[in-house]
C-alpha cells in the first residue's frame, strides 16, 4: 500500500463527484492545492469565533473557479476543529427572506446539515443535546460525591443554569424552555417527546397550536426568527463543549435571480441584519461564509451592490487590487488555479484514480504537459475554462486510459488535437510550448 493511500471509498466518491462536476463533501484535504492566503485568512477568523467573536465573508469566484471547493473545505476544517457547521445552497425555494416561508426552508436545510467531528454528514442535533447533558453529568461527577436523586436534583439545577442564560437572548426564553423539557424526557427515556423536542428546533412545527398541543411552547421558528435562533443556537454550542457556529451558505447568485425587485431587496435587507450584527459584536462565537459569483455581488442593478446598504460596506476601497489585496475585507474574490496548481492537482487525481483502481500511474511529466497545453489552449480558454472543466477532462482521460489499456494519451486527445488547438504547430513549437508549463 502506498504511503499516503486514500481510503477506497474516499477515493471513490472524489472520483465519481469531481467527475460529475460536483464538490465532494469529504477527502478535499487530498486534493487542496494553492489557496493558501484565502484558506490563512478564514483560519484568523475561526480562531476569532473560537475566542468569541464573530466573522462574516463572502468567497466569491467564478463559476467552477473553486469558491465552492473551498467553502466544503473549511467545513470539514471547522469540524475537525471542535466547531459545529450548517451548510446550504440558496435556491428559489430557500432564501433569506420570503412571502412562502423560504426563510425557514433556508433554516430547516441548515439544521439538517448540521454536522461535527463525530457526525460529518449531518444530522447532528440529538447527538448535540446528549452530549450537552453528559458534560453537564459529568462536570457534577467531577465536583460532588452526590448520587441517586440528589445527583440527578444538581444535574437540572445545572441545566437550568445554562437555560437561564440563554433566556435574556431574542426568543431565548422558548429556546431555553425545550433543552429543559428535552432534559425532561432524556431522564424519563421518552423517545416521543424528545423527537417533538428535536422537530421544534428544526423548525418543523407548522403552527404554534401544534407545538403549544404537544410541548407547551407557544411559539414557533419562522422567517422572521430563524437568524434569531441560530444565534441562540450558536451560544448553547459552546455549553455543549463546542468551539462555535460556522454557518455556510453557497449560490448566492439565486437571491440575484429573483426577478422581483422589492423581493430580492428584502433578502438584501436580511443579509445587512445579520452582517451589522457580526460587524458589531452582537453576536458571539458564530461565523458566516456565503458563495457567490461576482456578477451577483457586483451587478449595479440585481447584485449585491445595488442595496446601496451592502454596497459601501463591502465595495473595495482604493488601494486593493488583483495583485495587492486585501484579505482581512469582508469579500475574499478567488483568482483562477495557476497552470503549476493544476498540474500538481492532476497529479493527485493520477495517484488516486490508480489506487482506486489498482494500478501502477503511467502518466509521464511530458503526459501532463501535453494535457495541460491542449486544454489551455482551446479557443477561448484564457477567459473560460475552469479547473471544473479541466478535472472533468482528466478523470475522462484516466477512465479512458484504465479501461483501453493499450490506447496512449496521443491517441485519445487525437493526433491534430494539438495542433487544431494551436492552429497547426510542428514537433519544435510542441516541445517549445511544454517548456512553459515547467514545474
């Protein structure tokens, strides 16, 4: 087995995801290539939810340019990292804000996502509240020589502590009121309240006579609540044992879609609320990352730019530009991989397709050179193609190679592919053109 081996099913899905042109959720550290300042930059501001604060950016790339790739990335970082992490894609049934509950579609897709270190695919929440009541069990194990019903009396004290705590925060009170009945039931061992319990927080109740019927709470999560209660939720984490809340939305671009105008503004104003309350310490151990194409954001009509609101608290001042950016703003624009990352990455996806597959790699240096010219060299691929794009070529290339074992890289990229790439070359303008991509 080779040194670093990637497990076989990790392996399989970063082949069978990238293939289909789909971030896979697991294995990036396998292929994570460049990106360093980005990555050094969202790192500070883990480390600042860690210590309490709170951070909020946007990754914006283009499409197939990586934003993606990297926002999945410090998901698993975050987790990895003792964070709680919900993640979702914005579309036209999930929003910040909307006349047919898109808000809370938007929450109930977060919750459903929640992962940690020990659930990395989500559904974490009764996992969440167990182990926020054995650190509770054990911090009074450690402190008292109590037992029986006086233990389990110092216990609640405890629990109602933290609920206590809570109940000052907007809408803290209903939030604190279900740990306490979810402590109830975990010590009763009633399965049936605790799923009510789990299906309030997830925002499932459709009124508030149904969760006044079955909890005693009279009040539900909403569109109007749901950020409200991801702060709450961002609190309770850390007397739970966890670090904090890193909350991940991607596609953006579907609140610019929305052809509405006073619609899509009311998702803006959303954004704002929940951006001034990071910005100015309202919120705590919590950290927002939100993907989207820089047509969304920059567009002076649909965009994020055109709520003038947004536009003079993230437009880029006048010192900042391709080369001398500025990392610690709140918009982290993603350039597109060099050739010298991309040649390193098809590296990696050689040596994992061949372990996949079990086979010894046979690409040569002069294999992926010829590759790389040929795809950056299409007619319009100096403002079009993307590392998506490329990828998907070649795990194309490898599937073809694995399954024809007697057909070379000239054979399947095609004789004149090169030269109808280049508009016709002889052997000496080939090599000379190799010599560009020299790691």
């Amino acid at each position: 087995m080779r040194e670093n081996a990637v497990p076989v099913r990790i392996g399989n899905v970063l082949i069978n995801a990238l293939k289909g042109g789909v971030v896979p959720r697991v294995g990036l550290e396998y292929i994570t290539v460049g990106r360093t300042h980005e990555i050094d930059a969202i790192l500070h501001d883990i480390r600042l939810i860690e210590d309490g604060g709170a951070s909020f950016r946007f990754v914006v790339g283009k499409y197939g340019s990586g934003k993606s790739f990297l926002l999945q990335t410090m998901r698993n970082y975050a987790t990895a990292k003792g964070f709680a992490v919900v993640d979702a894609d914005l579309s036209p049934e999930r929003r910040f804000a909307g006349t047919k509950g898109q808000g809370l579609a938007t929450y109930k897709e977060l919750m459903q996502n929640l992962s940690t270190k020990a659930k990395m695919d989500g559904g974490a929440l009764p996992l969440i509240l167990e182990k926020w009541i054995s650190n509770i069990q054990s911090k009074v194990k450690a402190t008292s020589n109590l037992s029986g019903a006086a233990f389990d009396s110092e216990v609640e004290k405890n629990i109602f502590m933290v609920a206590g705590s809570l109940e000052g925060m907007i809408n803290g009170f209903e939030f604190a009121k279900a740990i306490v009945i979810y402590w109830h039931a975990y010590i009763a061992d009633d399965d049936i309240k605790k799923s009510q319990v789990l299906k309030w927080f997830r925002g499932e109740y459709t009124s508030r006579r149904e969760a006044k019927a079955e909890l005693g709470i009279n009040f539900v999560i909403n569109d109007e609540t749901w950020y409200d209660f991801l702060k709450i939720f961002a609190a309770f984490l850390v007397y739970a044992g966890y670090n904090g809340l890193l909350i991940i939305i991607d596609e953006l671009v579907n609140i610019y879609k929305i052809p509405n105008s006073i619609t899509r503004l009311n998702n803006y104003e959303k954004l704002l609320t929940m951006y001034n309350d990071v910005l100015q310490g309202k919120a705590k151990h919590i950290g927002f990352l939100m993907g989207g194409t820089p047509q969304c954001i920059e567009d002076k009509y649909k965009g994020l730019f055109s709520y003038e609101a947004l536009k003079s608290r993230l437009a880029t001042g006048h010192f900042a530009n391709l080369e001398l950016k500025d990392l610690s703003a709140p918009i982290i624009y993603l350039p597109m991989l060099t050739q010298e990352e991309m040649y390193v990455l098809i590296e990696k996806l050689q040596d994992i397709h061949a372990q996949l597959y079990h086979y010894e790699p046979a690409l040569k240096h002069e294999d992926f050179l010829y590759f790389l010219t040929v795809e950056y060299n299409r007619v319009g691929a100096q403002t079009h193609i993307t590392p998506r794009e490329i990828i998907r070529d070649f795990i194309e290339l490898m599937n073809i190679l694995y399954q024809n074992p007697a057909a070379k890289v000239g054979d399947i990229l095609g004789s004149n592919s090169f030269e109808m790439a280049k508009g016709g070359l002889n052997d000496e303008e080939i090599h000379a053109e190799f010599q560009e991509f020299e790691i």
